[in-house]
C-alpha cells in the first residue's frame, strides 16, 4: 500500500486528524457540493472522513489526502475507491477528486488524479478504472477527458443511493481501460 504519492506540485498521502477541519469546510462549500444532493454538516463529513480512512485499511488503497507541496496546504482528496453501491459496472475501481474551490482552474485535479491512474495500473495491476458524475458537472467531465477516459451513453445509470425523480439521479460513467492508456503513454513517449 502506498503512504504517499508525489507529482510535481501535490503530495497524495493518507489522512491525518488535522485534516479533519479543512475537510469539514470544503464539504460545507456549496461550490463544491453543487452537484451533491446537499452540503454536509462537521458530522456528516466526519463519517465521510472515517469512511476515507477505512477504506485505505479495508482494502490497500483510497482516496489519499491531497496537499500542496509548496506551504503543505491540504486542498481535499484525490484517489481510489470501491464504490459503495451495486450497478451494471460493478464491480469496478472509481477514480475520484474532492479540492477546495480555491484550488481549481490550475490542473491539479488532474496532476493528482493522472498519479493515482499511475498508481492503478501500475502498481495495483487494475485493469480498467471508471469515474462518474452527474451530466452538467463539466469541471469533473473534463478531468476524465484529460484523463483520457471514454464515455458511451449506454453506460450512463440512475444513481441507486439518490431516490428516483431527484435531480442529480442520472449520472454519466466513463472509464478508462489500461491498455488504452498505455498505449496512449507509448504515443506520448518522446
């Protein structure tokens, strides 16, 4: 299992108890809870905090504590997890991102993220990834394009833990197979 990730501007790490404020008010930001059904209020972000952590103990990986690495300024969360839920593509590995308003439009969503797809494929021989969000999300539907993930609209479902009729019920997947991505870096390769 990995402690800690590095890119050029982000440590990807596991989570410590001082995170646990800076975490409580990002979750409390309606910026960045705008396409969740709600805000969460310190104790509904403290389970989503020991849910993190657990998750890391319960099966080697998760979704890590992302911070600067200039001034160690914890931003939110970048990583891996199982989604909690069954549908059409589980079991699958979802790559998910979580930072603090002030840090977007500067690519570190995807600095991090492109670590953890590293980190998926390469260290935990994941074969495939999959992310997934709501249709007007366009900050999030972008780092998967950047990511270069696919989407087909057959594979776009109703979220089974949001009642039927909500708003935010139809959510659009995209995945990323591995052997597309290295063939992509292979591409890339200077």
């Amino acid at each position: 299992m990995a402690e800690t990730l590095a890119t050029e501007r982000l440590i990807l790490r596991r989570w410590r108890e001082t995170d646990r404020a800076p975490f409580r008010a990002i979750n409390a930001d309606p910026r960045v809870m705008e396409f969740f059904p709600s805000t969460l209020t310190a104790s509904e972000s403290d389970v989503a905090f020991e849910r993190i952590r657990g998750h890391f103990e319960q099966h080697g990986f998760g979704l890590w504590a992302a911070e600067l690495r200039q001034g160690r300024i914890f931003l939110g969360f970048v990583g891996l997890s199982i989604p909690p839920f069954q549908a059409h593509f589980m079991p699958a590995v979802e790559i998910g991102w979580r930072l603090r308003s002030g840090a977007w439009n500067r690519g570190l969503a995807v600095e991090g993220a492109r670590e953890a797809v590293r980190y998926a494929f390469e260290d935990l021989g994941r074969t495939g990834l999959v992310s997934f969000t709501v249709p007007a999300n366009k900050r999030s539907r972008r780092v998967m394009e950047k990511l270069g993930m696919t989407h087909d609209e057959h594979d776009d479902f109703d979220h089974p833990l949001l009642p039927a009729g909500h708003l935010l019920r139809r959510h659009v997947l995209c995945r990323l197979d591995r052997e597309a991505w290295l063939g992509a870096r292979r591409n890339n390769a200077c």
